[in-house]
C-alpha cells in the first residue's frame, strides 16, 4: 500500500527527508492560528515516521507563540507515544531541555495528579 505523503514527499526516502523536515519547519514557524498549529501536530504525529527533533523544537515554540502552554505540554506526551523506545524519548528530551526550560514547559507527568473536588450539596439533618 503505498502512502499518500504532502507534497509526493516521502521521509522514509533519503533523498525526500530533508525537504520533508523543511516543510513542516517552515509550515511551524510560519502558523499564526491555532487551527494551523494542530492541523500540523495532528498530520506530523500520524505519519509512520517520528518528527525530526527541529520539527519538534519548532511544534513547541509555536505552541509557546500562540500562547497555548498546554499544546507544548502535549506536543511532549504525543512525542513520548510515538518513539519505539523509552531511550529514544530520553534523547529528544536531552537534546530540548535548555529550550523547554527557557520556554517554561514541562513533562505533563511532572505536573502532578489533580483529584476533582466535589462539593456536598446536601446537610446530613440528623
């Protein structure tokens, strides 16, 4: 079966990966709206490839752009989903650190548990 890459580009190919990368490079740095920020995260994370660590960087400053902190945050966990290997993951997180610290985002495990709180609407009249 063979797949329908943007643009006849195909990253699997040496020879397309490199103009594949620069398109969806430019295609983050250039979104302006969130609709084109998660048209691209939704397109780059289903492609039987894992994003080049600069697609990445550039998912997560856009993110960061467009003021929606939490898309950065997921950006990570779809990340972490979509390599093979736990220490594949490890290396994009080496390699992000000093910009997920500049930017001020982090691992959404790092974030902590948050228990919904209820509220008793009713008094026990006993």
């Amino acid at each position: 079966m063979a797949r329908a890459y943007s643009h006849g580009l195909d990253p699997s190919e040496p020879a397309d990966y490199d103009a594949y990368v620069a398109q969806w490079r430019s295609h983050f740095q250039k979104c302006d709206e969130n609709f084109e920020l998660e048209r691209g995260l939704n397109h780059i994370f289903a492609e039987d490839w894992v994003p080049s660590v600069e697609v990445i960087e550039d998912a997560i400053k856009a993110s960061r752009r467009l003021n929606t902190w939490a898309t950065a945050v997921r950006v990570l966990e779809a990340l972490e989903d979509k390599v093979p290997k736990r220490a594949q993951y490890d290396q994009y997180l080496a390699h992000l650190q000093p910009l997920l610290e500049d930017l001020g985002v982090e691992e959404a495990k790092t974030l902590g548990t948050f228990e919904p709180i209820r509220e008793k609407r009713w008094i026990d009249r006993d």
